[in-house]
C-alpha cells in the first residue's frame, strides 16, 4: 500500500497516476490527551486501519496524482535520525572535497568498522520536515547548500534495544528522503536541521511491497542532469543496523524516520532549481528549490 498526505491533510491511497481520498478513516483515531505521546498516531495505528482504508477506497473521490499537493507523509515523527557517512565512495569524495566536511568531521573511519561504528548516528530538527510539493528554502544563502538523496524508513512501533535480526519487524515502510545540508563549521546536526531541509516523499510505502530494502537503484537528476546515482546494496552500515544502533541508544517511537546515508554525488543547489529523486519499488518525487 502506498500512503500520501496530500491538499489540506487530506489521507490517500496511491495508485498508479491516481490518489484516493480516504479521509474518512482518519474519524477512527482515538482522541488525544495531555499528555500526548511521542509519535506519530496514524503510522503507529496504520496496521489496524488497513481494512478500513481499503473500505474506503471503493467509493472515494480520486484525484490525479500530479494535481495534488504532497505533502510529508509522516506528519509527527518525534525525531529524524541520520547516518554519515555510509556509503564507501561519498566518504572518499568526503574525503577529497574539503568543503563537505570542512575538517569539523574527518571523514576517515580508520580503526572503526564503519564512519557509523566511529561517530554512531546523529539528530535532525524534526520540524524541518516537508513534502515534495512544499518544496525547500535556502537558509543559508550566499553558502554551499547540497542535496542528499537517501532511502528513508519510517519506524512503525515503539521500541527499544532492537537487535538487527528483528529489525524488519518495526519498520511500518519507507520513503525517498533528501538530507539537505549546508556546508560549514558548525556541527552537522545544525547545519541539516533548517527548516525545509529534510524532505520525506513522495509517499509511504508500507513494508510489505519492497521485501528487499537492501537492494534499490536510486538517484537525482537536478535540472535534468544526474548528479547521484547508486544502489543501497552499497550500504557501509545497512538497514537492520541502523535500527539495532539507534534503538541502542534512543526509544523509537511510530513514524520516527531514519535516513540511511547518501552516495556520492553531492553538489549544490540553487533557488530556482528543481530536484528529481527516485527510489527503486518506491516512486519518484520532484522538489524545488526556493
């Protein structure tokens, strides 16, 4: 199933070209009180609306799916998590391009496993998240701004301590994800954090329809040019690893959304530009720089 926010916090089921309105399942949510618990309500309870999403479906307005606005489809995720580093070839570039970590990180992992094993994984601003159709805005003008494209899952369940050999069992699905970033001295949790600068799209795809996560072509074209091109067999730390190290660490809450590190590739943006990232089994999303 493949799951939008779209318009006015409208719910949708996508289908090929065309978004099913399925509003209405969102009345079964149960009323919150204070205090409200971290998460996200419609990721965690979404295995028991399935059935009543597809209810809905039967006779739900449709709507084209490039006439909608999308927005993020995770709309509450307590916290975003990210990996540097995690892919061979974009620490080399990381290595070579003295701007992209600006000597605050040394990009070398030498004696750690992986740059994961030696800096563990770091926070984003959760409220820097948008949708495709939002759009991102350069907060740091008259500096290097980059884009990131990376396969983004979407946790389903509250958890803690979860080893790698159960991972698959909390990940409610997963997104195409842009790690925007600024270029600079400070730490990199500020420098990623900005408002608009993690980009979640262009929908939810649950679990079950991409059974080998590990294993997905994707890219991003800017202005029609490839800038970034991989495949996530190409993970340093993969998918299962990333939750059991953060998990380790943080309690995991429904629609917390861990992205799993970018190839190599990066390179700027500007206002005017338009992104267009694709994920394998997920979809593809275009993005506008503003």
């Amino acid at each position: 199933m493949r799951i939008c926010r779209f318009n006015e916090n409208r719910l949708g089921v996508v289908e090929q070209d065309k978004v099913y309105d399925v509003s209405a399942v969102l009345d079964a949510l149960p009323a919150l009180k204070w205090p409200v618990a971290p998460g996200d309500l419609l990721i965690e309870r979404l295995p028991m609306l399935q059935e009543a999403i597809l209810a809905a479906k039967k006779d739900a307005r449709t709507f084209a799916l490039q006439e909608v606005k999308l927005l993020s489809p995770v709309a509450t995720p307590s916290k975003i998590i990210a990996a540097p580093l995690n892919y061979k070839l974009h620490v080399e570039e990381s290595a070579a391009d003295a701007q992209i970590h600006n000597n605050v990180h040394n990009p070398g992992y030498e004696g750690f496993a992986s740059p994961v094993a030696k800096f563990g994984v770091f926070l984003k601003n959760a409220t820097g998240l948008v949708g495709p159709s939002e759009g991102v805005v350069i907060n740091f003008p008259g500096r290097r701004n980059d884009h990131e494209v990376e396969l983004a899952v979407v946790i389903g369940k509250k958890c803690k301590n979860v080893k790698a050999a159960d991972a698959r069992s909390v990940i409610a699905g997963y997104c195409i994800g842009l790690d925007m970033t600024v270029r600079g001295t400070e730490d990199r949790s500020y420098r990623k954090s900005a408002d608009t600068y993690s980009v979640l799209g262009p929908y939810l795809v649950t679990a079950d329809e991409v059974p080998n996560p590990g294993e997905l072509a994707f890219s991003i074209h800017v202005n029609g040019e490839v800038r970034q091109n991989a495949n996530t067999r190409d993970l340093i730390t993969g998918i299962d690893e990333l939750i059991e190290v953060a998990s380790n660490v943080y309690t995991l809450y429904p629609g917390d959304v861990i992205m799993t590190g970018t190839p190599e590739g990066v390179a700027s943006i500007q206002p005017g530009d338009v992104m267009t990232a694709r994920i394998e089994q997920i979809g593809e999303m275009e993005v506008r720089i503003r």
